[in-house]
C-alpha cells in the first residue's frame, strides 16, 4: 500500500508539472483597445496614481473614522470576504483530486452454532484499509486551475466592493453636509426676507405701499420657509443611507458636520492608460474569470479522455485478537481499470460549445471592462475640469448678487427702489448661493468619482495577471521597465505552476 500511495504521490506531482504547459487565454485585446494617453485635462503637479487612504486628502477626520467603520462592518463587503472563502474551499476541493482517497475499518464478531449437540462459539477480528485513486490525466489541472482563477475573482471582487463602500461612504457623508448648508442658507434667506417683510409692513401702515406689495413679500417668505422641510427630508435619508452602509441602524446615528467648507479637494492625475488595466480591481476580477472560462474549456475538451481508476486494499483477519497483526493473517488485492467514454448521446459536446459559448461571453465583458475603465476616468477627468470652472463663476455671482441684494434693500428702505427689484435681487442671490453649494458637492464628489475611476490605490500583483495587455507602438520609452517586470513575474508564475498546492 505504500507503495501504491508513493506512486500516485509521484503520478500527482507529474500532473503538476503538466499544469506549466497549460495553454493562456486568448488575447482579448488589440492595441486599438488601448489610447497611448487621456484626452481630458489633467491638473499639473498632481500626484500621479492614488495612494491607499487617499479619503485622508479631504481633510476630514469624522470622514476617516467613518471609512474605516465602514471597511470593518459594511454588510456588501462582509458577504465578498464570505465569497473569498468560499472561493477558496472550492480550490481545497478541486485540488484534493490530485491526491488518493484512504480509509481504514475495524471489525470485531462473535457467532454461536449448535450441531450434534456441540456448542460451537467463534471470535472473528478483523483491520483493513483501502486506498483508491480516480485519476484523468487530462481535466484534474484544468478544473483546479478554474479554481484558482475563480479565487482570484473573488478577490478581485472584495477589493471593488471596498472601493465602492469607501466612495459611498465619502459621497453620502458629504450630501449630508451639503443638504445642511443649503438648509442654513435657506435660513439666512428666510430672515433677510423677513427684514423686507417688516419694511414692507411699515410702509403699508404708512400708506407708502400698497397692499399688493405686502402680498406678494408674504408669499415669498412662506414659499421659502416650504423649501427647508424638503432639505430637512433630504438631509436625514442621506443621514440613514450613510448608517446603513457603516452597518449600523438609522436610529440614534448622528453626524457632526454642517456644512462642506472644511473640505479639501485634492488633485491626483492619471498615469498611462495601458497602466490603469492594472489598478482597477473590477478590470483585474475579469481578467481572471476569463481565465477560469478557458480552463474550463480545457477540462471540458479533455473529458473525451479516458480515466484510470487505481484501488487497493489489505488488511488482518484472525479469530483471535492477540494475533490479529500477524504476517500469516495478511491480504490484500491491487487493481487498476481504465474508463473511456464511448457514447454520451452528445454530453461532452455539448459541455464543450458551451464552455466555448461562456469564454467568448466573457471575452466581450472583458473588453467591456476595459473600456468602461477608460470611459469613468476621462468623465471624472472632465468633471473635475469643468466643475471647478462652474464654481469658479458662480463663486463671482454670489458676490455681485450679494451686493445688488445689499443695495436694493437699501435703497427699498429709503423709498429709491420698488419692492420688485428687492424681490429681484434677493431671488438672484438665493439661487446663486444654493447652486454654489450643490456645485462644490458636485466638484468635490467628481474627485471621489476620479480616485475611485484611478483605481483607488490599488494595483494588481504581476503574478496574478493572466491576460495580456496590448501595449501601443507609439508607447512612451519610459513604459518599458514597468512592461517588462510585468512579463517576467507572469514567465516566473508559469515556470512554478501549482506547485505551491503541494509544496
């Protein structure tokens, strides 16, 4: 038996070594898939690539403390790491065909016959163990390297869902802030119209103005008081979504920030779009569920191959148990069968098209990826571009509009203007203040969409990389080294295959 099991060990080690020949997926893009740079502006002097915390950049310490509470007890992020662990039971499993199956009984009987007056009692004892090895030398890699792809995947997956629940978190923080600092403007306007309300009362008493006037300021003083409880709404659904996204239940969950003039905005620039490939977890989970497909198409193409089914078993029989391990009281038995299916009635053919079917699917969602990755970055490049213009001018209209509602309310008081161009003014200037605000959300949340389209600080480990990037030949020289390390860690994990399962 020792022997049988040193030779499957070795026949399992073969198979091994096999899986260095297993055949790459196919080459899924062309250079044409691949722009030699971005075409939206990028800020100068800019870090180049995200860094890990790159939310510390924002300047907000309740926004760190509510990142890494989310990191720890966000519930899509718990069910990832649970599928990395089931992910990675599926390769123990997969991997444990390349081993033999042992087993070991132990019996004990005692039987009484009666024959011509004799009463005969008989002890039976017995050990034995067996060993069996169901062996296909041609789909036991395959369907471990599936595994270990899908594990892969897996991976890829948490590391997506983390980006995606750090930008949640950092979004909605801020539409918190956001919808408070829009209520309190709408507070401070709610009381400069209640100055000219009062003005305007005066007057009316005074028979200055006339009753239209003081209709048309109350009017405006209840239409602005309606707007905050719809601010108010806003505030405290952004409020539950951030709880729930930190694990926790609305009640009771409170957040200390009022408005978003605290807030930073850093700069980050992009590097090479060929490099970006490597930084987006989502790019990096197909990439290795392309690969686990064409495994598949590897296992399902060699099950027309046959199987060797190795089993043997040996034990000790006695009637006594003192000598129940004793050399004369030894069996066992040794054999070997060979399996090649003949007729499946179009099984395997049809597991084969489908394999196929499934890699050529992913293939498309592969370059999807790839293109959708480039897509996010250039939007979030032009929105940080054209977002800060946007504030920039409307940072100078709220300072006209408060010097013309400045003016106006003077000159109303002094009997100079009419009450419509104070109502005028005073619209002009509110508007101007609520959309500033909603502009520096929309500018500073385009930063999050541009870290999180870069990336995230994450990059793929060389080693993992199963799919080719298709380089451009117009490619900058300085792209050489980081081309040519890629390369080599992928030739180094091929040259050790998987081993590492054994060893």
């Amino acid at each position: 038996m020792n022997k049988l099991i040193r030779a499957s060990s070795i026949a399992a080690v073969a198979f091994v070594a096999a899986g260095c020949v297993v055949t790459p997926p196919p080459v899924a893009l062309t250079p044409r898939d691949v722009p030699t740079s971005f075409s939206q502006p990028i800020a100068s002097n800019a870090p180049v690539w995200p860094k890990p915390g790159w939310w510390e950049g924002f300047g907000s310490s309740e926004l760190d403390s509510l990142i890494v509470e989310a990191h720890q007890n966000n519930l899509d992020l718990a069910s990832a790491v649970a599928g990395v662990m089931q992910a990675r039971a599926q390769t123990y499993i997969s991997a444990s065909a390349l081993f033999p199956s042992l087993s070991a009984s132990a019996t004990a009987s005692r039987s009484s016959t009666t024959a011509q007056g004799f009463n005969l009692t008989r002890n039976d004892f017995g050990l034995s163990g067996s060993a069996s090895y169901e062996a296909s030398f041609w789909d036991t890699l395959p369907n471990l390297q599936s595994a270990q792809e899908a594990l892969k995947a897996a991976r890829f997956n948490q590391q997506t869902v983390a980006l995606t629940v750090t930008a949640s978190v950092a979004n909605t923080y801020l539409d918190v802030l956001a919808l408070r600092q829009r209520e309190t403007i709408a507070d401070q306007n709610i009381q400069a119209a209640n100055r000219i309300l009062s003005i305007t009362e005066a007057k009316v008493t005074n028979g200055v103005s006339s009753r239209l006037d003081l209709a048309q300021q109350e009017a405006l003083v209840n239409g602005e008081k309606a707007q905050v409880p719809a601010l108010q709404e806003q505030s405290n659904e952004a409020r539950f979504a951030l709880a729930v996204l930190l694990g926790r239940t609305p009640e009771g969950f409170k957040v200390a920030g009022q408005n978003l003039d605290g807030i930073k905005a850093p700069t980050v620039a992009p590097g090479l779009p060929s490099e970006l490939l490597e930084r987006r977890p989502d790019v990096a989970q197909a990439e290795a569920q392309l690969a686990a497909a064409h495994a598949n198409v590897d296992a399902a193409r060699n099950a027309f191959f046959p199987q060797i089914n190795l089993t043997a078993s040996g034990g000790y029989a006695s009637t006594a148990l003192s000598s129940l391990v004793n050399p004369s009281n030894l069996g066992f038995s040794l054999g070997a069968s060979l399996v090649q299916s003949i007729f499946s009635g179009g099984r395997h053919s049809g597991e084969l098209e489908l394999s196929k079917a499934q890699q050529l699917q992913l293939i498309e969602a592969y370059r999807g990826s790839v293109l959708n990755a480039f897509k996010d970055v250039e939007t979030a490049l032009s929105q940080v571009a054209h977002y800060a213009q946007e504030e920039k001018y409307t940072t100078a209209q709220v300072k006209a509009a408060a010097e013309a509602f400045r003016i106006s309310e003077i000159q109303y008081r002094e009997g100079v203007a009419d009450l419509l161009t104070v109502l005028q003014s005073q619209q002009t200037l509110f508007s101007a203040e609520d959309t500033l605000v909603q502009i520096k959300l929309a500018r500073i949340q385009a930063d999050i969409g541009l870290y999180r389209a870069l990336g995230g600080g994450w990059s793929e480990n060389p080693a993992d990389m199963t799919q080719p990037v298709a380089i451009p030949a117009n490619l900058p020289k300085t792209a050489a080294p980081a081309v040519n390390a890629a390369k080599k860690a992928k030739k180094d994990q091929k040259n050790r295959g998987i081993l590492d399962w054994l060893f």
